[in-house]
C-alpha cells in the first residue's frame, strides 16, 4: 500500500486516496481538431516508469494532488497540490 | 516411530494438558505444541496425503510443516488446515485430522494409493472428458478437499491495529535479535515480530549461552517492541507490512497488523530440505533440525531408534544432540564423498559414520518406518539399516517469501543450493539465515550490520558467508520419491511433465500442483526446482522460482475482514430524516441507498393498487412526497454563475433572482450523467438539485472541475443532509399551501412555475422550489432536516380538507412516465447526450464552452442509428411489457433498442413504456414488435408526453 505524503495533511496510506489516473497535460481549446480532442479523452502514455497521476485525497483535505510515481518500483517521485503544480496558484 | 518423552528434560514436569487427537483421549505438557504432544504419545501416522490418501506422519516443527494439517474444534468456531506444529496445546484442546475416514490412522479412501500408477499428474485433465467434466466434478470435489469450513458464522473477534516504527525486524532468531538490538543501540524505535511464542529459532545447544544472554538484552530494551506469536504475512508498498498476532485470548482470536517501517530488518531464517528418496513420505521420515527441535524445546524424541541423513554438514549437531539426550542414534549417513569437519565428534560419540552413500527407499511395517535402504556408491552395494525414525537434511532454503512479496529479486546461490536475495526494491535488507548465512558466528555479525543499516542508513561491510560443501544432486531412482509431500506431486511426475514438454515453472507448478498446497511450497519449491533443472538439463537459477505471494502463512477471514464493517454496517441504509414518520403512515420501502417509501398501502391493498391509487391521487387532488433524498448542493462566490455554466448544459448566469430552471450535467464525452434544477438564490447563490443517487459523485465531479480545470472563486457544498424536503403536487397543491400560513404569495402570477421562494412557516425557515416530476402543480419545500416530521405532520394538517395523502415512489414513477420525464441512468445509458432525449436544440442555442461540447460536435454524436429516447404504446392496452424488452424491428430482424420504463397508467387506463430506439424519433407513429425472453408484443411508437402533452397543468 503505497504511502502519499500529501502536502496540506501529511504521511497518509493509499486508502485515504482515489486515483485519478494519468493527468492530461491541460484541456484542449474549444476549435481543436478531432484528433486531438479524441487524444484528450483517450489518450494514455502509461509508461514504464515516471509517470503523473491526478490524486484525489477523498478521506482527507479533498484537494486533488499532482502526484509522480514510478510504475516500476511504486516510488513517488514527487506530490503538490493540482491547482499549484498547473500554475493555478500562485 | 515410538516417540517419548524424556524424562529428564524440564517439560516432564509441566502441568499436564488433557486432549483429544481423531477422538483418542491423549495427554500432553503444558508448552507442548500439539505435534510435539502427539510425538510424545507415540502416534506416527496423523493425515492422509492429498490423492493418493498414503499415510503421514509430522516432518518438521513451526512452519517447516505440510502433513500435520489438523482441525481444530468444532462447531462455528472450528477451524480446518492448522499446522499441528504451530497449535500451542491447551487443556481439553480437540483435533482431528483433516484427511482420513474414520481415522487418519484407519482410512478406508486408502485403497487409493493402490491405484496410484493410474493417477499421473494431469490425470483429471486427460480421463474426466468424455462425456462432460460436469458429470464427474460433483463425485471428484467430494474425494478432493482439506479441512471443513464452518458454515456458520464465525463467532469469534478479530481487531485490525495500525502502527509505525523507524525499525521492523521480522523473525527473532540471534540474526533478528542481534540486528534489533543494534538499531536500538543506535536511536532507533524498533518493533520485533517473532511467530513462536519463545525466541531464538534455530540456534541449538551451541549458542544456549549467547542465545539467552541476547533474549535478556531484547526483552530489557525500552526501544525494542517485541510481539511475540506474530506472523509477518504479507510484504506491500512502500513498507508496508501485514503481521497477525494470535491472541487466544476469550474476547479476541487474532490482531491484524499494518506495520508502517521506516527501514525493514528480514531475519526470517531458513526452512530446512527433505531429502529425495523413495518413500521419503512415509511416517517416521523427519527432518534433522525437527528432530533436534522437538528434543532441545520439548524434550520429546520422536523415535527410539534414529537414523541421520545429510547432504551437508548441518545435520551433524543434530546428531551430537540426538545422542547426547540418550537416544540409540543407528548411525550418520553422509551423502558426500567425504564427511563433514564435525566427523570426529560424532565417532568419539559412538555413532557410526557412513559417508558416500545415498539413500534409497524406506522399508515399512505397518505403515511406518522400519528401516532405510542405502547405496554405498564407491563399492555399488546395498546396505540395509534398521531404524524408527530417518532424520533427513537436504540443506536449507531461506525464507525469501516476504523478501520475494517486497519486489526484491532472488539469485541461485550454488553453495546453499537454494535461492538468496539479490537485488532489493524497498528499503528492506536480509540477514543470517534468511540469505544463506548460516553459521551463528557470522549470523549474529550479519544481524548486527543489518541493524545498523537500518537505524541509519549507511551500507554494512558485507560479511563473508561460512559454508560447507554440499551433496551434488542425483535423481532418485526409485519410485514415489516425494518432492512435495501434502499434493502429492513425486519426482515422476515430474519427469511426466518435462516429457510433455512442459518447461516454465510456473506451468510445472499448475499441471502437478506442486507447490500449490496450503504451505505453498514452504518446503517442496527448491527441491522441485533442482529437479526440474536436472530434467532440463539447465541451472537452478535459469529455472528460477514461481512467484510468492501473501499471505506466507493462512489467515482467518474473520482477521481480514477485522476493522471493516460486516452485517448491517456493510453498506448501511441511508435514512430519510422523516422516517419513523413514513413507518407510522404504515409506508413499505425500497432500497435505492436511501430507504425511500414505496407506497403507503390501504387495507389489503397490493403495490400496483396503492400506487395507482396515488397517482390518481396527484392527478386529481393532492399527494405528499418526500423528496428529502434529492442531492442539494450549494455553489457560492463571485465566479458561481460562470462555473455553472462551464460545467452544465444550462446557462444558470441568466437566470434571474428567485429563478430555477431545468439542468443537465454531461461529462466530457458528452455523456449525460445527472440532471436537476439549477435556483438562484442571490447574486451569487445557487441551489443546485442532483438524483438521489447522484449527490456523492456530481459534489466531486464539481470539486474535479473546480480544482483542475477552472480555478475560479467559488465554494461548493453538499447541503443534502441539511435539508429535508417534501414536494405538495397536484390541482389542489396551491389550496394546501395557503393554508400553512406562509409569508410568501402563492398565486400563479407571483409564484409561477420554475421559481423558488425564500419563506416562513410556523416559524421555521423553508426554501420552496416550484418544479415538478408529476406534471401538476408542485411545490417542493425544505426544511432543516430535523424539522422534517413537524413539516410532514403540518402539511398532512393543512392538507385535510383536500384530502392530502402521502404518495411513494412506485406511484411517482407512473406519474412522470405518463409526463414522459427521464429518469438519468435508467432511461438513458453510456451512450445517452442531450439530442437523443430531446435537448439538441439546447446544445445548439447555447454561447461558449460546456463540459462536453467538444464531443458533441464530433460526428459520432450527429451520425444516424443513435438511440433516441421515445414513448411505446403497446396495442394490448392491458399489456405491461417487461423493462428491459427488445424492440425488434422488421427486416432484418434484430434489436434496435430497449424498453427503460413500462407501467400501467391508471390515468389513461392504458400501459405506456419509455424506449431507447435507434433513429427512433424518426420512426414516431410506426409499429415495432416488443420482445423478451420468447414473449413478444406489437407497440406504437409515440411521443414521450402522453398526457397533457401541452403542459397547461403544470402552469395552472
């Protein structure tokens, strides 16, 4: 059970959380192409390796974190508030 | 085998413990192990194997066990599959075998290791084909199968406990102590798992002085935890690790543990090999440490007579101990051409040392062991040795399970023979036994630089491993040579399926079930990996292992399931804050999560009657419905107008003040997945209402939005609990309300359809919402929900005169059906966006950007065949077609879509169904047929509204 040092809470286990999956890098405009719209919504790199992920800390601050992990050893990389890690806040 | 008991050795003194062994009254010494009580009363044989039902007697001691499976007591609390070595005895303790009719010892299913040259591995999958495998499963499940699960509840408590350490050494043998008490020395907090209620695990007579010196030091320390009779069984993320403690006690049976570890300490030690030989399962035939074990703990000997055999140079102590406490050691067989660098002790000893022979087959009387037959090689003869008891050591394999659990990778270690860690993943390290260290010298050096590892961090100097020589591998000759004991798996059947070509491990594993018993391997994996190499003519370590998962040893379900709710609070009901009101009106209920009213019968009046009853009553007088489930969620701030109208298909920025209007939420493939009334409250005040299943997941939805895409200034909250609300609908709705004596203005010009209105009734505060699900006039009134029955009793007060009844869902949903209003998830699917029910237009008409716009403008939400939501009226009148019916159409004949609702209206005295039908407002006015499971029928297909299709009562 992966362990997600949350950022407004603290060390908490994975149970608090719900994995959001692979975080899109941002919503395209409203005139883009089929392409890429179809790649927003589908479209998963699912590496081996780093990898950014949407985390909602649902039993806690109920903020959604940007969180790294590594989907070979489990390791995260790094964990910061969603809002922050898109420039949302200063 | 003719266990007894030493007489010397302090445990002939102990309190004696009464128990009962497959209905023998035997009795046993207070800090026996249940095996250790059995050998001491002399039973050899205590199970019977798993196909071919041969007789078995104990091999080992603690987990290096798979025959002496027992179950243990009866009734609800019994429990099927325990390690006869791991049970502590207590007085009155009851165990039976769990294979064997009427006795493990006197099995009538014995016959059928007569048969067993019929019985290979893959045996069911080439004999049960023909006709069906269904015809001979029934009788085969019967044969097959361990142990009885009770079928009643378990009556016993579990407790699920959490907790964190800087340190967590599991095992405590000297390698586990020593790394212990060297984290504690350097600041660390640790906590010490050992399964045995004692300390110490292997070390023998040799380390008596140090071993007992370490325990004082371990037990004395403030940084040390020790939870004795705690089984470290699973190894997860990020060290996490799963331990369960035997507590035993009256009120509590087990403890689970989640044990967080800053670093990890395995000390699991080794589990010694049986030796490959023929009849090496018979009763009699024991492991060297085991039989050292029960002698050194218990003071039990588990034969008069023993015979050593060893591949290396550990069953040598043994041996030395073995005849220390006064047994008749026959002799020491060494399988090695030359013998071990403790051979002069043993011949000073007396014992006769024999060394470059092999062992060949077991002799037997009466199912036991009687003798050993070996091979001297150098002179190719025979020798024949009698004995009681054959005392084997194939070497040791380390306990790599929870190493293996954790990530880490294993690498053949030729000098053990047996697999080591490699490589770690997590922050764990292993030491002494538990890598192939084995000396105590080294282990307890080893268990040391472990420890200071994991108090700080810093690399330890590797220590250098001290190991003899082993035995090279041969394959036994002889038949029925058991790799794995408790499945039955020998080395021909190996050999059968290296010659049916199967190679991977893990197929091996599945088409012969070796390693697949309840010890999983513990001690038939390396020996069936050293042969399947030598088959394969590869190295052990290209064969490599199959994968071990958790738990290393069986746990209750009542422990797993500890600390999470069971029974009623599994998935507890949701209550409406007027319940007990709704029982008193004598109201039966539905699970929809919540426990909602379904109808409020009169007399011996059945569901569909009282239902009708009630829309009638909606339709022409006046019902009160609790609409307390509905989600209320609360958006409040500068920008929550505009986030509405980014999240929704509905432009809640225009709407007025006091305004409310209809709202759909789709996601982002345009999907619908929720609709409500989106009320403005203020400027910037907005009550949105969500389906009662729906609250939980929109909130989030709106916090996912709020917080990834449009961080803009607003709050959301779900007010849902807060309020209660009950909806007065029907053409004398209006006369009710005036009659509360409410401050706000009821009639059509000041309060008309799709308003809400802030007010006072007897001095509470309400928020009533002109909308409606019936299609009549609807006043929907909240309150604060503990408010709810003074609210319910007034209305029903105030509704007297028009003769108010209460109305349930069953009755509400003939309503909207014959209104031709959609119910999100029922009557529209995955597929479902806004044009295929009728709101394309709104799409259309809409400025700017929505959640879901994007996809509505690609072509797949315009493209033809879609299904579109239309009203079925079947011809039958009477005929109340089943939710779910095909529409079939003519040719070719297959479905084009599903029948959502279907209800006998009493209102039009005629059925009427909702359909998602491909292109089907297209096909409005055409026939279909209807079909479902062989029936069918011929419908209409027609506009959703059946009644009052203009809306004129709803604006009344």
């Amino acid at each position: 059970m992966l362990s997600i040092d949350c950022p407004h809470c603290g060390q908490r286990d994975e149970t608090e959380f719900v994995c959001g999956g692979e975080a899109p890098t941002g919503r395209p405009p409203p005139d883009a192409s089929d392409d890429i719209w179809t790649d927003y919504l589908f479209g998963n790199a699912n590496p081996r390796g780093p990898v950014h992920e949407r985390w909602l800390h649902a039993f806690g601050c109920r903020r959604w974190l940007a969180v790294e992990r590594d989907t070979v050893t489990h390791r995260i990389l790094s964990v910061r508030d969603f809002a922050d890690a898109i420039g949302h806040r200063p | 085998m003719s266990g007894f008991r030493l007489p010397s050795h302090p445990r002939n003194q102990a309190r004696a413990l009464p128990f009962r062994f497959d209905g023998r009254a035997l009795e046993g010494r207070d800090g026996d192990t249940l095996a250790a009580a059995l050998l001491a009363n002399g039973a050899g044989i205590v199970g019977r194997s798993f196909k071919y039902r041969r007789p078995r007697g104990i091999v080992g001691h603690g987990f290096a066990e798979t025959n002496a499976l027992v179950q243990l007591g009866t009734g609800a609390g019994s429990t099927p599959n325990l390690l006869a070595t791991r049970i502590p005895l207590t007085s009155g303790l009851e165990a039976r075998s769990v294979r064997g009719w009427p006795s493990a010892a006197f099995d009538v299913g014995g016959i059928v290791d007569r048969l067993s040259p019929l019985l290979s591995a893959g045996f069911y999958y080439k004999t049960f084909i023909w006709p069906h495998w269904g015809l001979f499963e029934p009788a085969i499940r019967r044969a097959a199968g361990l142990g009885h699960a009770p079928v009643q509840p378990d009556g016993d408590r579990y407790e699920a406990r959490e907790r964190t350490c800087d340190v967590l050494v599991i095992g405590g043998g000297v390698a586990g102590m020593a790394a212990a008490l060297a984290a504690a020395e350097a600041g660390a907090k640790v906590v010490l798992v050992e399964a045995d209620p004692w300390l110490g695990g292997a070390t023998g007579a040799e380390g008596a002085s140090r071993l007992a010196a370490m325990e004082r030091a371990v037990v004395d320390s403030p940084d040390i935890a020790l939870m004795r009779r705690t089984t470290a069984v699973g190894y997860y993320d990020h060290n996490l690790v799963a331990a369960c403690e035997e507590v035993d006690s009256p009120g509590l049976r087990q403890r689970v543990w989640k044990i967080r570890a800053g670093r990890c300490v395995l000390a699991c030690g080794a589990l010694e090999r049986p030796l490959l030989f023929g009849g090496n399962d018979r009763p009699g035939v024991m492991l060297a440490e085991s039989v050292r074990h029960y002698l050194a703990r218990h003071g039990v000997a588990a034969g008069r007579r023993p015979l050593f055999v060893t591949a290396s140079d550990s069953a040598y102590r043994a041996a030395i101990e073995a005849k220390q406490a006064g047994l008749d050691v026959v002799g020491l067989v060494d399988l090695r051409d030359a013998p071990g660098p403790l051979a002069e002790a043993v011949r000073t000893l007396g014992i006769e040392l024999l060394v470059g022979h092999d062992a060949v087959r077991t002799r037997t009387r009466r199912g036991r062991v009687s003798g050993l037959d070996l091979l001297d090689r150098s002179r190719g003869r025979s020798i024949e040795v009698e004995c009681d008891l054959v005392a084997m050591s194939g070497g040791w394999t380390p306990a790599v399970q929870l190493f293996s659990q954790s990530g880490g990778r294993l690498r053949y270690e030729e000098g053990i023979g047996a697999f080591v860690p490699e490589q770690s993943v997590q922050a764990e390290r292993s030491c002494g036994a538990a890598r192939g260290v084995l000396d105590l010298d080294a282990c307890i050096a080893d268990g040391r630089s472990a420890g200071l590892w994991a108090a700080t961090g810093k690399e330890p100097p590797p220590v250098v491993r001290v190991e003899g020589e082993r035995a090279a591998f041969r394959l036994p000759g002889a038949a029925k040579a058991f790799v794995d004991f408790q499945t039955d798996v020998t080395v021909a059947d190996m050999q059968q399926a290296t010659c049916e070509n199967y190679r991977s491990v893990e197929h091996v594993k599945r088409y012969t079930v070796w390693g697949m018993g309840t010890d999983q391997g513990r001690l038939s994996a390396v020996n069936g990996i050293a042969v399947l190499a030598h088959l394969q003519g590869r190295d052990p370590g290209a064969v490599g292992t199959t994968r071990f998962r958790p738990p290393f040893a069986p746990v209750a379900f009542g422990a797993i399931a500890a600390g999470r709710p069971a029974g009623a609070l599994f998935t507890p009901w949701k209550r409406l804050p007027a319940h007990d009101w709704h029982e008193a009106q004598g109201a039966c209920f539905e699970d929809h999560g919540w426990l909602r009213p379904s109808h409020y019968p009169r007399g011996a009046e059945t569901m569909a009657e009282a239902a009708a009853r009630e829309t009638l009553v909606v339709r022409h007088g006046v019902g009160l419905v609790d609409s307390s489930s509905l989600g209320k969620l609360e958006l409040k701030g500068p920008d929550a107008g505009r986030f509405l109208d980014l999240v929704s298909l509905g432009s809640a920025s225009r709407t007025a003040i006091g305004g409310a209007r209809y709202n759909l939420l789709l996601d982002e493939l345009g999907i619908l997945f929720d609709d409500g009334m989106v009320a403005r409250l203020g400027a910037d005040h907005f009550l949105l209402t969500t389906g009662s299943a729906h609250a939980e997941r929109t909130r989030r939805w709106l916090e996912q939005c709020l917080q990834c895409l449009w961080p803009l200034d607003l709050v959301v909250q779900d007010v849902t609990g807060l309020w209660a609300t009950f909806t007065v609908a029907g053409p004398r709705a209006r006369s009710v309300m005036e009659r509360t004596g409410c401050d706000v203005d009821f009639s059509r010009d000041a309060f008309p359809h799709h308003r809400i209105r802030l007010g006072e009734v007897a001095g509470a505060e309400i928020r009533i919402v002109r909308a409606s699900f019936t299609g009549e006039i609807s006043f929907e009134i909240s309150v604060r929900a503990d408010q709810a029955t003074s609210l319910a009793e007034y209305l029903m007060l105030c509704g007297e005169a028009d003769e108010i009844a209460p109305v349930g869902l069953e009755g509400l949903d003939v309503l909207r059906l014959e209104k031709g209003y959609f119910h999100i998830g029922s009557d529209t699917d995955s597929r479902t966006m806004p044009g295929d029910v009728g709101f394309g237009s709104a799409v259309t008409r809409k400025p700017g950007d929505f959640i879901g716009r994007r996809s509505l403008l690609h072509p797949a939400a315009s493209a033809s065949r879609r299904p579109q939501l239309v009203g079925l009226q079947p011809v039958d009148p009477e005929a109340v077609v089943p939710i779910g019916a095909h529409v079939v159409g003519s040719a070719p004949r297959r479905s084009r879509g599903v029948v959502t609702s279907s209800a006998f209206s009493p209102t039009l005295g005629r059925s009427l169904g909702l359909a998602l039908v491909e292109d089907g407002r297209a096909a409005i006015g055409s026939e279909v047929e209807l079909w479902s499971e062989g029936r069918s029928w011929r419908a209409r297909i027609a506009e959703r509204t059946a009644y009052d299709p203009t809306g004129a009562r709803l604006d009344a």
